[in-house]
C-alpha cells in the first residue's frame, strides 16, 4: 500500500476507535473534578436491608443527604469498588500487656484482607505516638508491630490526630481508623474534643475496638469515649475481649469498608465553626443508612 493511502487509512481507524471508545457523561466529569477539601463535605454511608445485609446496586438518586434540615446537591457519589485509605491505632500502653498478641494478629488478619488498591498504616501509641508502618497496598505487616512491647501511658487523642493529618493528605475519599484500646487516655497533649473535630473534617470514620476490662475501674468513661467517636463518625464500637472473636471483627470490618457508599457536597454555609448536623435519606424504606451524624463547620 502506498505511504500516502497507509497514512489515510491509519488515521480512519484511529476515527473509529475514538466513537468507538466509551463515552464519559456529564456527571461523570463533574465526580472527577470534585476534590476533598476544606469547601467538601465527605459522607460514607453503610447501607444495610432488615435483615443487616449489605444493600447493593443503589445508585446517586436513591440517596439524599439533609444538612440542618436543609437539603444538599450531592455533588460526588461512589459505590461499593471505591479504594479505602484505612489506619490502625494499636494501643501499646502497659495495661495492654495480657491484650497485645491478639490485638496485633487481628491487625494483620485486617491488613492480609485488603484489595490491591487499598492502603493501611498501622500506628503504636504509648507515652509516644509512633507509626510502625507507612499507607501502602501491600498485604503484610512489619516486623516493627511484632516486635513493639506494651508499656508506657496512653496518647489516644495525639494518636488520632496525627493518624487523620495523614489520611487527610489521601486521595481516597473513603477514610477510616481502627482504634484498638483497653483504656482511656492519661497523656495526650490534645483533647478529645479536638481529635473528634479533626477527624470529622477530615471525613474519617471511626471504628472503635473496646478492649476495656470490665473490672477497670475507668472502664465506664472509657468505654464511652470510645463509643462516642464511633457514633458521632459513623463507625461501629465493638466489645470485644479479643482472642477469635477479636479477629472476626477485624474481618467485618474490611467487609463493611468495602460495602460502604461515598458521597459528597459542597460546604455552603458560614464558617462560624459551630455544629452542623447531618441527615442520609433513602428512597427505599426497607433499607438503612448509617453514616456520621455531623461535623462542625470551617473557621475563618
């Protein structure tokens, strides 16, 4: 074939693979141009039938979101296959002594379960705050948590903290932090006021692993505090005393990240700082959402 005609007949086909590639719609491009920021409200939404069954297949116009009882243009909306960015706060503190072998097999278990496009950290959290592993793919566990003993006191809230500063640089727009613990914290610069804001800001859900000895006699206030980051992120607390069962939580865990849904609007109120709730409405009234109940808005 002629070098003229070769060149005309290359530049058809490259024509008709172009109509023939699939079209991106306009919604399409809007979810793309949506980035996690200080004017994005993110929302992760676990949706479950009566029976507690994950709910699949829901789509954008099965979902509503209500925000102090006015309603909000979902501007960004994920379903199930979305990647996670998941950290793991290992307490490490000296009452965690008899807990800590378990704690850390349930952690791997976790990290073992995750899809190639996920990532997890793992942080240790004693008299200091220390990341044992970096966000990666990878499904393993350093030697670094295998090799970490349980003494020291407890920095919970610091632990928070600098686990959500680094969840917030993520892309993922699905976050989430396992918190394993048997106590409350006795040496945190920070309060938990302040971690639970940073943590709703950034969008993270809380899923608070209540290791507390029933016997302790700060169990009741701990257990609390633990309660109360789940609640309010739209996380799950569980009660559990490790061993089996602690393992099989970290399992339903991954599950539940995996079934989630994500969504997304644009902050547009003032940046008073104050209180803002937060409603997940669905078409379907057989079907339930739970997700965090609020946040509190930017400051100037």
């Amino acid at each position: 074939m002629p070098r003229s005609k070769a060149s005309k007949f290359s530049l058809a086909l490259l024509a008709v693979s172009i109509l023939c590639l699939p079209s991106i719609s306009a919604q399409e491009q809007k979810d793309d141009a949506v980035r996690l920021g200080a004017d994005i409200v993110l929302v992760n939404a676990t949706v479950t039938d009566a029976a507690g069954k994950y709910a699949h297949g829901l789509k954008r116009e099965d979902f509503s979101i209500v925000e102090d009882n006015v309603p909000q243009e979902i501007a960004y909306f994920g379903a199930e296959e979305t990647p996670f960015a998941a950290a793991i706060l290992l307490d490490t503190s000296g009452s965690m002594e008899t807990k800590l072998s378990v704690a850390r097999a349930a952690a791997a278990q976790f990290v073992d379960r995750i899809r190639t496009d996920d990532v997890v950290a793992v942080y240790g959290f004693s008299t200091e705050v220390k990341q044992l592993q970096e966000f990666s793919p990878v499904r393993d566990i350093t030697d670094l948590i295998w090799e970490t003993q349980a003494e020291g006191w407890t920095k919970m809230f610091d632990c928070i903290i600098e686990a959500v500063s680094e969840l917030s640089k993520r892309e993922e727009k699905r976050r989430a932090i396992l918190l394993l613990s048997d106590g409350e914290d006795t040496r945190s610069g920070a309060s938990m006021s302040e971690a639970l804001r940073k943590a709703l800001a950034a969008g993270v859900t809380v899923y608070s692993i209540d290791l507390i000895d029933t016997a302790a006699r700060s169990a009741m206030s701990g257990s609390a505090i633990l309660r109360d980051f789940a609640e309010k992120t739209g996380g799950r607390y569980i009660k559990s005393q490790g061993g089996t069962s602690l393992s099989s939580t970290f399992v339903d865990i991954v599950e539940e990240l995996r079934n989630q849904y994500t969504l997304a609007y644009y902050f547009s109120g003032k940046p008073d700082g104050k209180w803002r709730s937060i409603e997940v409405k669905l078409s379907r009234p057989e079907l339930t959402a739970r997700a965090r109940k609020g946040y509190y808005a930017p400051k100037k």
